[in-house]
C-alpha cells in the first residue's frame, strides 16, 4: 500500500476518536464486556452480537457501543463490524480482551505506519507462573513465526484492510487465516499489552488448553476446514 506525503500526514494529525473504530464480535459476553466497553471510552465501537442470549446488548449499548446483529462465527462477525465502521482505522479486539495502560498512546504512535497492521503484547489476568510461561510462549510465537492471535487485538488501516481481503466468514482460525495474509513484513508490535481472560485455562487446564491450541493451528495448516477445527476447539 502506498500513501502520499499529504495523505500520510492527514492520518497523522485526525484525532483519535475521529479516525479509530473499536470492533468487537460477541457472543454471551455481557460479564466481561463492560471492562473492555470502559478501557474504549470516548471512541466509536461497534459490537457485533452473534445471537446473544444474554445481556451483551444491553451492556453494550449502556456503554454507548453501536450493535449490530450478524450470523454467529467470528470471522463474519468481524466482518460485519468492520462495513459498519466510519473510521479509516479498525482495532479488532475480542470481547474478553481488554487492552492495558498507555494503548492508545501505543495505537497513535502505530498509526504513523499505515503500511503495517499492529498487535498487542499478549498479557492474561492471571498472576500464576503459568500465566506468565504462556505469555513468554506466545511472545516467541510473534517474533518467529510473526503469528498474533486475535486476542492481542489488531489494528489496521481501512486500504490495507481491504487490500488483504479482509476477515473471512469462517467460524474459527479467521485471525491467524488473516495474519497470513498480511505476512511478516506487515505486521508489527505495538508497545502497550491486551490483558486477555484466562478463564478458559483456569477451567481447562494450562496445558490441556495450551495443547488443543496448537492442535487446531496445526490442523489448519494441514487444510482441515475451520468448521472441522470449531468443534474440536470447544
């Protein structure tokens, strides 16, 4: 993607809250949504519900999030939020993911390089030693194999956005099928963390979770069918 010196620069001076649309797809996710709703407020944010039958939209809305409704599966939630979105810059972000302190520092800082999408430090709400062996895991993850997972949250310019082709309607692996896209030297790191639940290893087990992680990335590098790898994910 190119951009003139006129055009690099208006991105550059847009305020914030002007240029950025915070896009998150839901499903029941009314207990944790309203920290991550707060840790965005004064930006636009587009929820996605997925058919909740909870009170994610109430929360949501209370939070003064735009709802939107669209078919469960990630891929085309995330989709969906980014056509309703007015901002020339998407920041994905999962419902239970909640980025940390100095983001939006981090995300103006980012948006100088409208050339390269941008991910979060991979951080959990946990203080066990396991919580902290995962993230040292994921941390090599990204700088070798240049793998963010959706719950880093990605930020990334409305062109090269649709350049890549965008999130696809697949119910599971739509970031890592994304990321792929972009490639190494598209992506970068942004220096601020996204404090993610570990309620789903803290019910699982660190390495059971951990194990059917990898299994699925493996799976789909293998060609299985996303919808193949859905059940298998839980």
């Amino acid at each position: 993607m190119e951009l003139s010196r006129t055009s690099w620069e208006r991105l550059v001076k847009v305020p914030l809250e002007q240029s950025l649309t915070v896009i998150i797809p839901a499903l029941n996710a009314a207990a944790g949504l309203g920290a991550v709703l707060s840790a965005c407020a004064g930006l636009p944010v587009v929820v996605v519900d997925g058919g909740s039958t909870d009170a994610t939209a109430g929360v949501a809305r209370a939070a003064g999030a735009r709802v939107i409704a669209a078919p469960r599966g990630r891929g085309g939630q995330l989709a969906a939020g980014a056509v309703a979105a007015t901002g020339e810059w998407l920041l994905f972000l999962h419902a239970d993911t909640r980025p940390g302190p100095g983001w939006r520092e981090a995300v103006g800082a980012a948006m100088r390089d409208p050339a390269r999408a941008h991910y979060f430090r991979f951080a959990l709400d946990d203080p066990s030693p396991e919580a902290r062996r995962l993230e040292r895991q994921v941390a090599w993850r990204c700088r070798v194999l240049a793998l963010p997972y959706g719950d880093q949250g990605l930020l990334i310019h409305r062109m090269l956005y649709e350049q890549v082709g965008g999130f696809r309607s697949i119910p599971l692996m739509e970031d890592v099928d994304l990321v792929r896209r972009l490639g190494r030297r598209r992506l970068a790191p942004m220096a601020a963390e996204a404090l993610t639940s570990a309620a789903r290893w803290r019910r699982e087990g660190w390495r059971r979770r951990s194990a059917r992680n990898l299994l699925c990335l493996s799976l789909w590098f293998l060609g299985v069918p996303p919808g193949a790898i859905r059940r298998l994910y839980g």
